[in-house]
C-alpha cells in the first residue's frame, strides 16, 4: 500500500530532512514506485508537485528534498498502485476547492464499493478509490456547511462530522488518510499510523 506523510507547525519550516527519507522509499528501501506527490500551503495560497514516476527517480522529489520551502502544513503522499493506472491524475494528494480554500488529500488502504457512494458537487478526475473517497468526503462536508463555519462551536460540529465520514469509510476497507484546507490537518488512523511532536532542542 501507499505512504503517507504530514506536517503542521506552529512556525514555517522546511521538509527538506524528512522528506528525503521518503523520496528513497519510492522505489529504493521500499516498494512505492508508481509516483508521488507534496502539497505546500502558503496562507490560503497551495505549492502543488505531483509525478508518476518512481520519487527516487524523479527530478522534481530531488528538488523539493534540496529546496527549503518554508511551510506550517505539508502533506506527502508516494504510492505503490493497487486501483488505478500508474499516471498523473491517479496521484496523490488530490485537491479541490470548498469555501474558497483549497483542500488537499492523501490516502492510504483499499475501500471495497466506494463508487457506489453517490457524488453530488465533485466528480473524480482519474480512477482511485482515494479520489473517489475524497470527493465524497468534501460532498459531504458541503451538503452540511454551505459556507464555511466563523465559530468554534460550528467548527466543533465540522470536526465531528469529519470523524463520521472517516468510521462510515472505514467500514469499506482501510481508510488511513491525511487531510488539510490550510487551517487545519486532519488525519485518520484506519490500520496504522504514526505521529511525533518535535520540540526545540531536537
């Protein structure tokens, strides 16, 4: 399966040493070699890089393991293709818009009958179950704030709507998942993952 990686900092920082340790799992130390891809978030503002060709290969994973982008909210994606054709629009993150943000996701698992999820306002571009997933998650997400939520208490209410998406997905198979709209990161443990906090002095 795929693997994932995500940031959210207090202050901008750069992925530079992190990521250069999953550029060479995508098809050097371990098997995900059919593309990758990083989402940067600048304020409201998304620096986007996508490949379908293995990351240790890839021109674009050695410049990004070599330039510092300063970030607060980073997700990473490489990918080892179980539904889906290896090429540009199955890779992830994907990214769509909602409330004029842009939202970006990343998955990781099989989900059995995905596409039979009815889509209201999204439509996939490539072929994944991720993508399908994605699009219904936003659907979702929309169908029940038409507008973005300005309280804590409505934003309370998007967050535990966002775990009831993330149990019913679940159901279908293993829904591991990084999710972002600049603000905030969500992420889902369907199987396995991990998370550290770093703190100065590293």
């Amino acid at each position: 399966m795929c693997e994932l990686m995500g940031m959210s900092a207090n202050t901008p920082t750069d992925i530079c040493f992190s990521f250069t340790g999953l550029m060479k799992r995508g098809g050097k130390t371990g098997p995900h070699k059919d593309g990758f891809g990083v989402c940067f978030y600048e304020g409201h503002g998304i620096r986007a890089f996508h490949d379908p060709a293995p990351s240790c290969e890839s021109e674009i994973a050695y410049l990004i393991s070599r330039y510092p982008i300063k970030t607060q909210t980073v997700i990473c994606h490489i990918r080892k293709a179980n539904r889906g054709r290896v090429c540009l629009e199955n890779t992830h993150p994907f990214i769509r818009e909602l409330w004029g943000r842009q939202w970006s996701f990343a998955h990781n698992g099989q989900l059995k009958g995905i596409k039979k999820k009815k889509l209201t306002y999204y439509r996939p571009v490539g072929t994944t179950d991720s993508e399908h997933a994605f699009c219904y998650v936003l659907d979702k997400i929309r169908g029940a704030f038409p507008t973005q939520p300005q309280t804590h208490k409505k934003n309370e209410l998007l967050n535990a709507l966002i775990k009831e998406i993330s149990e019913e997905l679940s159901e279908l198979g293993i829904f591991n998942f990084l999710l972002s709209n600049s603000e905030f990161l969500y992420a889902h443990c369907g199987s396995k993952l991990s998370w550290i906090t770093r703190r100065a002095p590293f």
